[in-house]
C-alpha cells in the first residue's frame, strides 16, 4: 500500500473510492482518514466507520435530508451541522453522491480560502 494511501479496512472505501474517481478533478486524500479538500476546507470524508459526510450549502443540505431520508454527519459525539451523513442505502448509488458532490465541492470552492500553516 503506498504511504498517502487510506487504511484499506474501513468499510465502504470501495464505494468512496468510485465516488471520488467519478469526478477526475477531484483528488482524494488522507493517509488514515480518506477525504477531500479545497482551499483548506473539507468538503467530503470516510469516517473510520465507512460513513461518508459531504459538505453542502444549507439548501442543497436541506434538500438531500429530505430527499434521501439523510441525516446531520455525526463524528465523535458532535453533531458536524454542514455536513450530511449518506445513508448507508444511497452508498452505491455513485451517479446521484457525484452531483451532490461536485455541488459540496463548488459550495465550499466559494468558502474563504483558510490560512496555510507553512
């Protein structure tokens, strides 16, 4: 396994891995914790528990929670309020999460860009 690659036991990485390939422009990262990232914002994760959370403006958040029967992203005991939790039913259903994630991705490329640490 290559050093920048995600520990290949957590559950549904398969799944976020074709999810995340679906959009070329969209690099995947992490070395333990897979995610996404522009400008220094998340904008999509892997929980260690194979639960994918996609950061989506409130209207897109608000629609994909009623649509899909979603739920707030919880991680750690906190409620993660820009994030939706997708649920485990819609995991494979790549061609409908690559909208919403190339939607998360647009919303938080708008987002200002965070400071680097260098």
């Amino acid at each position: 396994m290559p050093k920048n690659s995600p520990d290949e036991t957590i559950p549904n990485l398969d799944l976020y891995k074709r999810l995340i390939a679906s959009v070329p422009t969209i690099e995947l990262k992490g070395k333990t914790t897979p995610y996404t990232s522009v400008n220094g914002h998340m904008f999509s994760f892997l929980s260690s528990e194979g639960k994918i959370g996609l950061h989506l403006s409130p209207d897109d958040r608000n629609a994909f929670i009623s649509s899909y029967n979603a739920k707030l992203m919880v991680q750690f005991g906190r409620i993660m309020k820009d994030y939706v939790e997708v649920p485990e039913d819609m995991l494979s259903k790549t061609e409908i999460l690559k909208e919403y994630l190339e939607r998360s991705y647009e919303y938080v490329s708008q987002l200002k860009p965070k400071p680097t640490k260098k």
